[in-house]
C-alpha cells in the first residue's frame, strides 16, 4: 500500500508532493527537463551515456528504507522531487518571528533574499558534477566509478530540489533563475558557477574523494543551516538531500582513508619507515603521506572560503528573518535571537591574529563554520589512526584558518599552516611545501589509469572493507558498454 512516505512515479518526473494534481508546476518542471538532459549529455559525465550503472533511486522518503538499487543508464535515471514529510505545527526556530507557525509560502518581505539563497544552493548542485566531468574515464575500479556517478546522479538531483521551490514558489523570476541553472558552467570566463570551490578544477581521483570530504561537507552543514529555516518547503527539501549527502561524505572518506592504507601498506612492505622519502615512496606507485596533506590543506581551505565572511550582515539578516538558522538551531538553549550574545571571532591587523568577542548575530557564517571544522576533524583522526595502524610516524592537522584564504578577515594573508605569520614573499616561496604543486599534480596524474576489471583496484588505492548494497568484492558495478 502507498503511504505519504512513498514516491509516486505516476509522472514522469517521480515526486511525493502530489505532482500530477500540481499541473502548473508539473508544466513548468517537464518544460525544464530536456535542458536539464541536455545539460547532463553535454556538462555530466563525459562518455558513459550508455553503460549501466548499479544505482539507488529514492522509492520513500523515510529515514529506515528509501533507496533501491538497480542498474540503470545514467540519462535515464529517474530525477524526482522529493520532500521530508512535513512535521505537524512546525514552529520558526529563530529571529523575529520565533514561535510563528513556519510559513507554506514565501513572505513577500522575504522573497529576494530567499531567492538569492536557494539560487546559491542550486548552483554548487551542478558545478560539481561539472567539475568531476571527466573522472569517470580515470576510475581506479568499478566500485569507485559507481560511487562517482551516484554522486552525480544525486547532485542532479539536487538541482531539481531547487528548481522545483523557484518553479513552484518564485513565479516568472523563478523560472528564469532555473533557466540559468543550466546557462553557469563551472570554470567558465563568461558565466562562472557563483562559489568559489565550485569553479576549481577536481583533476585527479584525490581531489575528488577530498572534494566529498571537505566540500560535499560544506553542502551539509549549509543544508543542515536551511533545513532550519522558517519556509518549510525549504526545510523538508533539505531534510531530505542531508541523508544523500551522507553517502558523498562516506565516499569522500573512506576513499581518502584507502589511499592512505594502500600507501602505508606499500611502505610497509618497502621498509620505509621516513614518510618524506619521497622520491622512493613515489617509486612503488604511491602517493606519499606529504602530498596527501597538501591536497587536504587545498581542499579544507576552498570550503573555508565558502562560509562567507565571518561578520556578515547577510547571515545576520537571513538569521534574523528565520530563513537561515544555525546548525542544529532547535537543540541550543538560547533565546534563538541572539540579542545581547556575542561569539569570538578572529582578526587580522597590523599583521597579528587577534581575537574579538562581536554580537553573535553578525558571526553566523563563523559559527557554523566551527561546526563545520569540528566535524570535519573527525575523519582527520580516523585518517591518523590507519598510519599510527601502520607505525609511520606522520599525523594530518587541519591547517589554521588564516592559512590560503581568499574570503573573509584573512584574505591573502601571508599565514602559515600552523597558524605563523610570515612575510608574503616567504610565503609565497615555501608555497610548495603547503600545498600541491604542479609535479605534484603530474605525479598523481600519472598514477590515474582506469582498471575496469570487476574486484581489481589501482595501485595506489586499497579495496574498500564492504560492498555497495552489501554485494560481494568482484561485483560488476558498472556494466561497461562496449561500441
Ligand atoms: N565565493 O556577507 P558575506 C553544496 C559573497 S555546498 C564567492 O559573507 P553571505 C555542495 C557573498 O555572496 C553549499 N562569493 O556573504 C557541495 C556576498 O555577496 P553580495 C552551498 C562569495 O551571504 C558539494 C559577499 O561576498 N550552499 O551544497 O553571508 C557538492 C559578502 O559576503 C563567497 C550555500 O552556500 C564565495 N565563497 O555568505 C555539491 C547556502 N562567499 O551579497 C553541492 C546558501 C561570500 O555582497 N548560501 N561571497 O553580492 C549562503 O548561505 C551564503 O550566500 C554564503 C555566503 C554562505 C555562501
Ligand atoms: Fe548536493
Ligand atoms: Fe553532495
């Protein structure tokens, strides 16, 4: 029997929010589907239009058995719109209208800023698959290319998530900002992604799990700051992207933490205890421990940058107006106004890192930002354990927060990882050692080969512990299509 939990594929557009009685929206939607397809041939995955990729697909909505797996086409996959079930008397959890019933429609005082928001969010969905275009040729397995095309899948989808509230909620200017959804590309001169991070390259395999890792983990904790929000068509869509998001940050991990494993076993079995032996580290089709923490200090610094600046009065405005909360907002016992409270935040004058104590309304960007590195610490620890595992004296640390920033108090300060400040040109002179160069990208570069056998691995990275949807170790994830 269909429950409110279930996922109508009565349209072609699978959704659980009773499309085919919504003709308007369901127009406009199906209007916007062949430029999303169109997009997805031309900007997604290059090649691997025909191949068969074992896939989940959303079949519910509820937390304990949404998904089933299949192997499906990737531009057949089927992109629904999918929102959390809504909660009964759901309340604004903070700002202005604290304890109001949370709102089914946008107020009108409210509609520019909301719109910016969900535009913002809408466009870092499809940069990203944009930018991981050509990694699919360069997988280091089967079981890897399908972790990366369900993460694009789901990206896309992503996309559709907020095309539907500017669709459904946002009238002609609605419309018009998901036609230039599909217009942005990432890298491009004429019409960049909005973002920073989203404009990058993501060249190797590397970047790639460190994008999941530190960036699709941005994505979290600015969808756990929305799911806060006091439009509830926002909170329940970002509800239910977050149990996604968690497989994207999954892959991110344990694809960092297998290449370290793969590393450390290699020099294990070499005798090499020193993890700055670089030269004979590289030598067995590796990559070295020091290159690994260049490539994270790169990554964690881009997502930094995408908190925005750590005093803003946008935060400010968006936290005051209950369409952006902070992370967890309903669990913190405060006034959830934050009218007299303040929170530290760092300075940079006269070339010294200060601290400050600022009215915690304008430091909204910076609190969540400390969630966000709090929770990114975590797989960091997790990372250090399999080389302690190993007996290779060598630890990861996330670099300080003034080190490479281009947003925000220090922007193109001359800081070190550790938090020293330096002259610029020695900063820029010890650059190398902090983060990859460019022998360092053709290093990794050279070890990106595509190994298509079903259970055989790359070199430089181990096999993961289990199988997707618990299949065994030689499972033929990707179904190669052969012309
Ligand atoms: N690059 O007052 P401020 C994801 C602009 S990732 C370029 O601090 P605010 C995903 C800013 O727009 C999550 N420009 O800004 C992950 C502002 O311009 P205006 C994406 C930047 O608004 C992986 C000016 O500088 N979602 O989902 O407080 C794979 C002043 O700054 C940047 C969201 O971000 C930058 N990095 O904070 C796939 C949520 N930073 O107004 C997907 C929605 C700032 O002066 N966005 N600027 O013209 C927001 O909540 C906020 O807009 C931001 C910025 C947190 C991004
Ligand atoms: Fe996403
Ligand atoms: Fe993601």
């Amino acid at each position: 029997m269909a429950g409110i939990m279930d996922v109508s594929y009565d349209t072609q557009i699978p959704n659980n929010i009773g499309l085919s009685s919504d003709r308007r929206v369901l127009k406009a939607l199906e209007k916007w589907h062949p430029g999303y397809i169109d997009w997805w041939k031309g900007s997604g995955p290059d090649g691997f239009l025909e191949d068969l990729v074992y896939l989940r697909t959303a079949v519910s909505v509820d937390p304990k058995g949404w998904a089933k797996f299949d192997y499906v086409k990737m531009p057949d996959y089927r992109w629904g719109i999918l929102l959390a079930p809504q909660v009964e008397g759901r309340i604004i959890p903070c700002g202005q209208h604290l304890g109001e019933p949370a709102w089914q429609e946008v107020p009108g005082e409210y509609r520019s800023l909301m719109r910016r928001l969900i535009v913002i969010q809408g466009d870092t969905e499809p940069a990203s698959v944009e930018q991981q275009r050509f990694l699919g040729k360069t997988a280091p397995s089967l079981y890897d290319m399908r972790n990366l095309f369900q993460v694009n899948v789901e990206e896309g989808r992503h996309l559709w998530a907020m095309v539907y509230l500017l669709q459904k909620y946002f009238g002609a200017d609605g419309r018009e900002e998901a036609n230039e959804l599909l217009k942005r590309q990432s890298g491009s001169e004429e019409k960049p992604r909005m973002l920073g991070a989203f404009n990058e390259e993501t060249p190797d395999w590397l970047s790639f799990f460190m994008f999941t890792y530190f960036t699709d983990r941005d994505g979290k904790m600015q969808l756990e700051a929305l799911a806060q929000s006091g439009f509830d068509p926002l909170s329940r869509t970002c509800r239910f992207m977050l149990t996604e998001e968690a497989h994207h940050m999954f892959v991110g991990e344990t694809g960092v933490g297998r290449t370290i494993q793969r590393t450390c076993e290699a020099m294990n079995a070499a005798g090499i205890t020193d993890p700055y032996d670089i030269d004979k580290i590289r030598a067995l089709g590796v990559i070295d421990l020091p290159t690994i923490r260049k490539k994270m200090n790169l990554h964690y610094t881009l997502s930094l940058d995408l908190f925005g600046r750590e005093v803003s009065t946008n935060a400010a405005n968006a936290f005051n107006a209950g369409i952006k909360g902070r992370y967890q907002e309903v669990k913190i016992d405060d006034d959830h106004q934050l009218q007299d409270a303040t929170y530290a935040v760092s300075e940079f004058t006269g070339g010294q890192i200060l601290v400050k104590d600022v009215p915690a309304l304008t430091a909204i960007n910076m609190r969540l930002r400390d969630d966000y590195s709090r929770d990114a610490a975590g797989g960091v620890k997790r990372w250090n354990a399999i080389i302690k595992k190993h007996g290779i004296d060598f630890a990861l640390e996330l670099p300080h927060e003034g080190f490479h920033r281009k947003i925000g108090v220090f922007e193109g300060a001359p800081i070190t990882p550790d938090g020293l400040v330096i002259t610029s040109d020695e900063w820029a002179a010890r650059r190398d050692e902090w983060l990859p160069s460019k022998a360092d990208g053709d290093f990794i570069q050279s070890l990106m080969v595509a190994v298509h056998g079903p259970g055989e691995y790359a070199g430089w990275i181990a096999p993961p512990r289990v199988g997707i949807d618990n299949k065994p170790g030689d499972y033929e994830y990707v179904k190669l299509y052969m012309a």
